[in-house]
C-alpha cells in the first residue's frame, strides 16, 4: 500500500529574517520536495502573525508553484469565511488556469487570526462560519459546469472542478467532508484530540461524490528529523517555544533553537504544549521509521500532511529529506503499512 506525503508549510520568519527570506524558503523547499517524491505543497492562511509570511496565501501559492513543475500546490487552507466564494473561486481558477491539473483548494471555517483582525478583514463574527456549508457549495457551483441561467460567473474556475478539501480539528469537518463526498484533512498536528472519533466519523458517514468515490482522509503530523535523536530534540525545541508563547499570547518570529527547554516553559505549559504536540515525531531516521509506523498502523491514515517548524532553513530541508527517505522505505515494505 502506498501513502502519498505532503508539506505543509506556515512559511515561517525566524528571528532576524524577513517575509521575502521565509518565502524564498517556502519556494526552495518546494523544489526540494518535488524532487524528493512529495505529493503536495499546502500553504497555511494566518494573519496578523509576525511569525508568519503566507497570509496572501494565493498570491504564495501562484509564486511556489511557478518555481516548480509537477508537484501539487494548495491551500492547507483557505480561511473561507474571511473571504467572498466568488472570490475565492476566481482565484484558485486564475491558479488552475495557469497551472493545469496542480492546485488543491483546502478550505476551513475558522478565522485563521485574533478576533481584532478578523474584524479587520471585514469578517462577521456572529454569522460568517455558520455559513460555512452553504460557502462550500457556492464554491463547487463556480467550478462546475456554467448552467444556462447562471448569471455569476467565476471567470477563470466556470468548469475547471478544482479539488476542494475540507479541514478540520473537530467533528465537524469530518461529518461536513463526508456528507460532501471529499476529501478531508485532519489538523492533528497542533489539535490532535479528536482525531480517532474524526476519522471514525468520516469514514461512516462518508457518501461518493463525482469528486470522490472513496473517503480519502490526511492527517496532519509534527516531523523533526536529523541525524541523530539529540540533534532531533533540540530542533524541536523551536516549534516547542513557539507553542508555549502562543499559549502566552506573546507570539513573535520563529526563536532559534535553544538546549534547555525546562528552563523556559512552566510545568502547566509544558503538559500543555506536549499535549497539543503529541502528534509529532521527532529524531533520527530509525526513531522517524518507527513513529509513522504506528502512525500509520494505528489510524490508518490515507496520506500524512508532513509540518515541521525549524529555526534553520538547511535543517528544515534536511528534515523533509529524512522523511522522504523514510516514507519510501515504508513503502517499500508493505507488510507494515
């Protein structure tokens, strides 16, 4: 059995770099990763995050994807409820237009930011994810085919059926992807509670669609890998830090690296952040091989959608390389998966 991999990427800032540095990283990294035989290249919709370079999250994905040539581009996701459907459609058919049968549109319902800037980006609090569904539907209508009396139009997406994808961190999302018929991406390496009962949900309610005949569902999973184990801790102390300032509400550019983190973090917080970071694996290649082993064994996850948040940009690009490597060699031994 093979499972497909994929990048999702924040396009970090470290401290004392720029948003051009982290998207010039975020292209690189592409590249790399379409060499190293990863399926898709997901970009995250954030706003208001100094730590953060792909809030124009379209605008990055036309820029990854014109660096490269086969591998998919996407949202992982859209902030649906920030924006117009018809909006939303004309631009991911402006993408598809350019960059033919290579662009997901993931799309989730939540701000994606701080309630202060969800007001700022003109978002209704009281009623815009209610909406949600009905948004869905409106944005499959764009990409269908154009129907006689249709008077809006998504011009580019009438009829290009880009593949849209519904996130989630609840179930929710998995009893609206299933009721749609798509495909559905579990944000479990930040949320990673309700996973099980999602993908049970999911796969039990599931009904085909002409998008999808079968549930098709993604996890979403930490991965921090280096040569050797040590090495591999004291990367993921970056993403642990970043964590612990989020529940600080101190947010700020990705910290460096740093050797002690109980020097850092309190008890509460650190239960907490490696509570929320428990879907992650972290270490050598021997230590990778054997987490997304059970990864895989226990939920029997149709793909892993791969994030990893490292302070230096040749690390990081180590570490998808790891992984790559590890994922082929899973594959190549079908009777784990």
């Amino acid at each position: 059995m093979t499972i497909p991999y994929s990048i999702l990427d924040l396009s970090p800032i470290p401290q004392g770099f720029t948003a051009a540095d982290a998207l010039h990283h975020s292209r690189d990294l592409a590249q790399h990763a379409e060499k190293w035989g990863y399926t898709r290249y997901w970009l995250a919709e954030h706003h208001n995050m100094t730590g953060n370079a792909s809030s124009a999250t379209a605008v990055v994905i036309g820029y990854v994807a014109g660096g490269t040539s086969s591998i998919r581009v996407g949202s992982g996701g859209i902030m649906l409820p920030n924006h117009a459907p018809l909006v939303i459609a004309e631009q991911f058919g402006t993408l598809a237009s350019l960059f033919p049968n290579r662009i997901d549109l993931g799309l989730g319902r939540a701000p994606g930011t701080d309630p202060l800037t969800a007001r700022a980006l003109r978002r209704d609090l009281t009623g815009s994810a209610d909406q949600f569904p009905q948004d869905v539907q409106e944005l499959q209508h764009y990409f269908g085919p154009v129907q006689p009396d249709q008077a809006v139009k998504a011009i580019p997406g009438a009829g290009l059926e880009v593949p849209i994808w519904i996130l989630g961190s609840s179930l929710y999302g998995a009893q609206l992807a299933a009721h749609f018929g798509l495909p559905y991406a579990f944000a479990s390496h930040f949320a990673p509670d309700d996973l099980f009962d999602a993908l049970r949900t999911y796969h039990r309610l599931f009904k085909p669609s002409t998008q999808l005949a079968r549930p098709h569902a993604m996890i979403g999973v930490n991965i921090v890998a280096a040569d050797t184990d040590e090495q591999a801790r004291h990367l993921f102390t970056t993403q642990q830090q970043h964590f612990t300032r989020m529940r600080r509400n101190t947010r700020g550019q990705l910290p460096p690296p740093i050797d002690n983190m109980d020097t850092f973090w309190s008890l509460q917080e650190k239960a907490a952040v490696t509570d929320q970071l428990s879907c992650s694996v972290v270490g050598s290649p021997e230590t990778l091989e054997r987490g997304l082993r059970q990864l895989i064994e226990k939920t029997g996850a149709s793909e892993f959608m791969m994030t990893g948040q490292i302070f230096e940009h040749q690390a990081r690009l180590h570490s998808f390389e790891i992984a790559a490597q590890v994922m082929k060699t899973l594959q190549a031994t079908p009777t784990t998966l």
